[in-house]
C-alpha cells in the first residue's frame, strides 16, 4: 500500500524496464542471430560519435562562480516559512551556515517560464541531435526490433469484476490502450479471437474508455485511477496531460458515454488531484486525494451526490500536515471500508470510515503513529490483518486483530497449526503485501532473494508457498475486484520465460493450475538464451551481492573461453524497491548484438528484505554508500570475468541515476559508457532546499544535509559536487523532463554542464536529451517510449563499437 506507492522515485525501473514488455507482441521478422551478422567478439573500435562531435559544439551554460547554496540554519533572506529541518529532529544544525559552490543554479526555474534556461534546454537538444544523426539508421532498426517483439494487437488476462469481464486491449499502429469489459456468463472464460483488430475478445465487448480518444491531438496522457462505480454504470478516472503528475477527475456514464468534469465547488475550477480516487459504497459518493504546493498527497475529500451540481457537498475528512508523510486512499477488497493511511519512510498512520453505517463522516484511528513503526492494513473475514515491524524487527510480521479503533494492544501474531506465527518478521522472509480473501489470505513477499507468494487457509491454520520450476523468477498476484473467489491468478515469468496468467485453485494450489494466457513474442526462441543467479563478494568481505544475468548462450560460451564480450550493467537500490529478475523484450536487440545483460541487486533495493535497505548493514542514511560500492564492486567482477572497461557500460534511472552519477565518480575508469535517465544527481542541493517539491519526505531516506549528522557523508557521495576535473569519464547520456515534480529537470542539465566543464578536452561525448512535453515516467505514447529507448540504445552501441555493420 502506501509505503510502496508514494516511493519518490519509485523504480519507476520496473515501470520503464517492463511497461513495453507487457503489452503484447506481433511480429514482422525475426532478429538476427549472434553468431550471424552481429559478432559477438567484436572489439568497441572508436565511436563514430567521435567523428560527429567535430562537426558539433556542445552548449557553454554561464558559470555564476560565485554563486552558492547554504547547508545548516537558516542563511539570511531565507523564506521562513520554508523549514531547514523536520519538527521532530533533534539534530543540530550546521550553524554557520556551510556554503556549496552551485554555479549552474540560474538554471532552476520552478514555472519553466525562464526564456534563457529554455534556450539552454533546446542548445542542449541540438548539440545532441547534431552529436547522433548518424545514429538514425540504427535507431530506425533498432525500433523496427522492438516491433518485431511485440505482439503490438493484443489484450490482458480478463479479470472478474460482478458481472462484467475487464481487460484492456492494444492494437497496431494505436499509441494506447481501450479498457473493456464483457459480460460475465460464467466463472471462466473462453476466448475465441481470431488476431484481428476488428474481432472482439469476448462476446458482447464494450469499449468503456479509449485512452487514444482521450489522448487525441495531446502531447501527453497517462491515467492516474480508473474505477467502476458499485452499479458498474459510471467510471471514475483521473488523467494527467502535461506529465506534471497532476490529475484531472473524470466520471463518465457507461450507459451515454458522458463525461463529467469534477470541479472545485468554491471557484467552478477544474478539480486537481494526486490520481487517487475510490467509490464509496454506492455511485453517488466518491473519495480522493489533493495535493499541497510541494506536490505531496495531504488531503482527502469526500464528494456526495457528485453529479448534481447545486446539490453536491464536499467535505474534507482527514488531512495530513505534516511534510515528512504522504497520504493514500484505498478500499478494503470486500468493500466495507475506505482507509486512509499516512506515512513517512520510517512511521506510518491508518484510519478507516465504515461504508455499512449510514452517514458515517468520522474516521477512526487503527493505530496512532509511534516513531520508527510501519504498519498496513487490510480487511477480511471480520478482522484486520495487519503487517508491521512493531517491535522492531528486521522484516513486516503479520498480524490479526478485531475491527476496531486504537486496537494496537490487540494486535496478534497469525500463527500456524502448530502455534508458530507465519511471519514473525525475522531475517528468513520479507512480507510485502496482503490480500485477503474471503477464505484466505495471500501473501506476497520474498525468500532467498526471490520474489514469492504463500497461500494461508485461517481455518486450517495452513501457509503454503506456492513453487516453480525455475529457481530464479518474478512472480506477484494478479489484479483481483472480489474476496468471494476459490482461485487465484498470478503473474509469472523470468528472464527467459514470456509473461503468462497462471491461474491457481486455493484449495490445491501445487497441483490445480492454468495458464490462462501467456505472452507470444515472435521471432524470439528461448533455447537461445540462458540466465543466471550469481553472488559477487563486496569490499566488505561478507556481503553477498546477487546479480541477475541474461544472455545468448553462445555469447556466454565465448565468455567462458576467456574472451572478452561487451556487458551491460543496470542497477537502481534505493527505497527497499526491488530490480526483479523479469522479463523485457527491449533487451533483446542488445543480446542479439553480443552483449551479456546483468541487473545487480545492490544493498538499498530490497531484494534480500529490509534488512537489504535499512540500517545498519543496508544503505540508508549512513550506510548509503553501500549502494554505490557494491555496483562498483560488481562492475569490477564483470571485468575479471567476461569483459573489459572499454567493453562496459552502464545504467539507472532516477534514484539509479544518482547510482550512476556516483559510481562513475568513484571510478571512472571502470566503464566506457553510462545511461543516466532523469537522475537524481544534485541530492545535497535539492535536500536541504524544503521548497523544491517532495523534498521534506525524503529526509527519513537520504538524511538532511543540513544536519551535521548527515551534512559531509552526503556530500561524499553527491554526484554534483564530486565530479573529478581532468579525469577521463565514460560517455554518458543524460535524459530528463521538463514537467517532471520528481527530479526537476534542472538536475541532469546542471550535471552535464558539469562533467564538461571538468574535462573540456576530454573525448568522451556528453548529451543531455530533454523531453520538453514529458514528465519522470518519460513518454506516455508506447511507440514514442519506443522510439526514445531506440535513441539510447543506439548511442550506448555506439561508444561500444558495436554499429559498423548497420551503416
């Protein structure tokens, strides 16, 4: 729930990584082969990008050297209204201020409305598309394959939902999805589809709402939530159309097909919202989320008889002023209660209203918030299931107790036949979420490192984890509407194994399965390819660090021979947020081109549990460093093992650029080339400046700079200011946003200012690629994120010489 969704820069990895992946495939050729025109022996000669900077002058952004930003209390001027430090710290302050060098600083411009920073944003779009022109034949080949992999007319797994099927539908040539939905006859489902975009999936399909009508003639559109109301007549959305992550809410009649615009009641403005949104228990009441001037969800609101203007009322039913937590809504699954839970990255608050009680506007506390516990919370079967680290312990344990107020004192541990607790949040497993269902509970976490799932029946008092056949997975519990079912699906997959629906009986659940859909990619044949599961011993002499490798097996062959093979890095290991094991059709032009493709699963995800994030072993806080040595680290292995640096590249995003900014910092000549999207590099200047949005909350996860607890570790590892002059670095391309409210745009932009600047005679080539109509989560169009990830791709082939058979 909310301490996994409002994760600042929240893996959007597996957003990026998997979005494209997933929406279905259809092919008009096959790859060529390794061992065919693309050798995977071949030597990185010098970058044809070399040549085309000659004909290319990079930006020269003015250098303000005297321009500095202060770490630790108050300097003067500063707006007092904007805090230094959170209001529980009791840390002290820097006082005098420290002073950080910030000569690029001019360049932030929080209404994007400043005439020279927008020049500069388009000089540096210029000098890159000028830098890579050359690369636009392989980028049109490398598109072409993305293509080929995906089965671009397609649909998803339908789900039931009263008396309705749902699922979303993609086609060719179509930039987004259609949600339909068809009646629901029986408890399961045939399909009979002839591949066809004029055929329906299911008899009696209706088109509810077409994401490619709403995004006509619209630089950008992403929905936020989408929910049928109780009756299944009206739909609610919100829809966001700059990429600013600010949502409009929509209901629309399913029986018309009107849409109402909600407004604010006040001022007949458009309502603006965080996206969240759930009905309330019939269709005349709705409940949402706003948003302060920091961009963090704080308020909700319950709208009654929404759609009769002169008789709607709103009222404001919790709010959350604290900036160090965010704020959520959700609706238990069987539809008893809303909750609102509140948290900041180490404390957490719910409180719930009873839908059954009429006239209920009073929300009730479960637990008040107690410093360092995390809890959620789920209702089923009359109880609330809670999983929490109360008591400290490494990992969420779970727990039961009555459905009651300040019921904390209640809380028990869920517990097995033979009286011992099935999560007693110890190091052995990591609990991540809870479904309950009407006869049981579904549990998804982690074990070994892998991602897994358990079935508990109360009853009988009986956990069960469910098994696959290949040791190394990604598997997670499908979108279930209703607690009143017998059988569950799942998502599974691996590196080497499509997508695919398993749909599981509760009642058996090892031996009663089917597949109810599996992913088709053409042209791709698995026998090809192999993955792997390795350990890599960090500095620190006892950590083990896994890592997660694809790649064709006569490349690996060759590696094992002892030659050397170009690799590709990507890591991320921030927020306890995990870099699965999955699997991207995206990455096959890179294997079919000789490369070997490794996640690391570095300390800061939470791969391994919590334990993998927290303190003291982890990397938070003062053990951060940890994230950016254990890449490091794995980076070197790759080079004793199968590569070299000239060979190597690298890549994150977001938080993981902040990995990559520092991890080329600490050794740059460890790698040839680095991906850096809309990275998180200027942590020290954005984290002790409370007015740029989303900061305050993330002093429980970096430390506030301006804390002398916090102030020069940080700044050891802040990739701003930590930029080596005269040293060789490995190429990199840089990506951001302008409408992105995560990391602001002028991160990235000051980061390649600054890497020229210290070297301005280096040769290694510097681009920043700035989507001026795209927020953090890049393009909203699948075939422009295509065609996005195309250009990157082509540039890091490129620097490792792996282009000269496309000319």
């Amino acid at each position: 729930m909310l301490h996994r969704s409002i994760l600042l820069f929240l893996n959007f990895i597996v957003l990026l990584t998997t979005v494209f992946s997933l929406v279905g495939c259809s092919g008009r050729g096959k790859l060529v082969s390794a061992s065919g025109t693309f050798s995977s022996s071949r030597r990185p000669f010098q970058s044809s990008a070399r040549s085309a900077m000659s004909a290319a002058t990079p930006p020269v952004p003015r250098r303000e050297e005297d321009r500095v930003v202060y770490a630790g209390v108050a300097p003067p001027g500063w707006d007092a209204s904007v805090p230094r430090q959170s209001r529980d710290s009791k840390e002290a302050l820097l006082d005098p201020p420290v002073p950080i060098p910030d000569p690029y600083g001019w360049m932030r411009n929080d209404k994007r409305d400043n005439q020279e920073v927008l020049d500069h944003l388009k000089a540096e779009n210029e000098y890159t598309q000028k830098s890579i022109q050359h690369l636009e034949p392989l980028q049109s080949k490398l598109y072409t394959e993305f293509l080929s992999s995906i089965q671009e007319t397609d649909y998803t797994t339908p789900r039931p939902r009263g008396n309705f099927w749902y699922y979303t539908r993609t086609f060719e040539g179509k930039s987004y999805k259609q949600y339909c939905r068809a009646p629901k006859t029986s408890d399961s489902f045939q399909i009979d589809w002839d591949g066809s975009k004029e055929s329906p999936i299911m008899d009696g399909e209706e088109v509810y709402l077409d994401v490619n009508v709403l995004g006509k003639d619209k630089p950008y559109c992403s929905l936020g939530g989408l929910k049928p109301s109780q009756s299944q007549k009206f739909l609610a959305y919100t829809v966001d159309f700059k990429g600013d992550e600010i949502y409009q809410l929509y209901v629309r009649n399913l029986e018309t097909g009107e849409d109402v615009a909600l407004k604010n009641l006040k001022d007949d403005a458009l309502l603006e919202t965080s996206g969240n949104l759930v009905w309330g228990k019939d269709d005349s009441t709705l409940f949402y989320m706003t948003m302060d001037s920091n961009h963090r969800p704080d308020k909700l609101y319950q709208r009654q008889n929404w759609q009769d203007g002169s008789a709607a009322k709103e009222t404001l039913l919790k709010e959350e002023a604290d900036d160090m937590y965010w704020s959520h809504v959700y609706k238990s699954l069987d539809g008893k209660y809303v909750f609102f839970e509140t948290a900041s990255k180490e404390t957490s608050e719910v409180w719930y209203l009873p839908l059954e009680e009429k006239d209920s506007q009073e929300m009730q506390c479960i637990a008040p918030r107690r410093n360092k516990v995390l809890y959620e919370v789920e209702h089923g079967q009359g109880n609330w299931y809670v999983w929490t680290n109360v008591e400290g312990t490494p990992n969420m344990k779970l727990m039961q107790a009555p459905a009651k107020p300040n019921c904390a004192d209640d809380w028990k541990l869920v517990e097995d036949k033979d009286g011992k607790p099935i999560f007693d949040g110890s190091l052995e497993k990591a609990l991540e979420s809870v479904t309950v269902l009407d006869s049981h509970v579904v549990v998804e976490g982690r074990q070994g490192g892998i991602p897994r799932v358990w079935i508990y029946d109360p009853p009988k008092k009986v956990l069960e984890r469910l098994e696959f056949e290949e040791p190394a997975h990604d598997v997670g519990l499908a979108t279930h509407y209703e607690s009143n079912t017998d059988k569950i699906a799942v998502g599974y997959d691996s590196m080497v194994t499509p997508p695919q629906t398993v749909e599981i009986a509760l009642s058996a659940p090892q031996v009663e399965r089917t597949v109810l859909k599996e992913k088709t990619v053409p042209g791709y044949e698995k026998d090809a390819y192999g993955c792997d599961r390795r350990t890599v011993l960090s500095r620190d002499g006892s950590t083990e660090i896994p890592i997660s490798i694809v790649y064709r097996k006569d490349v690996m062959e060759k590696a094992k021979a002892g030659e050397k093979v170009p690799t590709h890095l990507y890591g991320y290991g921030s927020y306890g947020s995990c870099c699965e094991a999955d699997f991207d059709s995206t990455r096959l032009p890179l294997l079919e081109r000789g490369m070997i493709y490794v996640i690391a699963h570095i300390r800061g995800g939470g791969e391994m549990g919590r334990q993998w994030y927290e303190e003291p072993n982890g990397a938070k806080f003062l053990c951060k460093k940890n994230t950016f040595n254990d890449f490091v680290d794995v980076a070197q292995f790759l080079v004793k093992e199968w590569t070299t640096p000239e060979l190597l590249s690298c890549e994150g995003r977001s938080a993981g650029g902040m990995l990559i900014g520092s991890s080329i910092n600490q050794a740059p000549e460890l790698f040839r080339c680095a991906i850096l999207g809309v990275p998180f590099v200027d942590v020290v200047g954005t984290m002790l400046d409370a007015s740029i949005p989303l900061t305050a909350a993330e002093w429980v996860e970096w430390g506030n700079p301006n804390e002398e607890k916090y102030y020069q570790y940080m700044m050891d590892y802040n990739p701003m200011t930590n930029v080596k002059p005269g040293v060789k670095y490995p190429s990199c391309w840089l990506t951001g946003g302008l409408h992105d409210p995560r990391v602001q745009f002028w991160e990235p932009a000051k980061f390649a200012a600054t890497l020229r600047n210290a070297n301005p005679d280096g040769d290694n080539l510097i681009c920043l690629k700035m989507d001026m109509s795209a927020g953090h989560f890049s393009a909203s169009d699948r075939y422009k994120y295509l065609k996005e990830l195309a250009i990157d791709y082509s540039f890091l082939l490129d620097q490792l010489g792996l282009v000269n058979e496309e000319k």
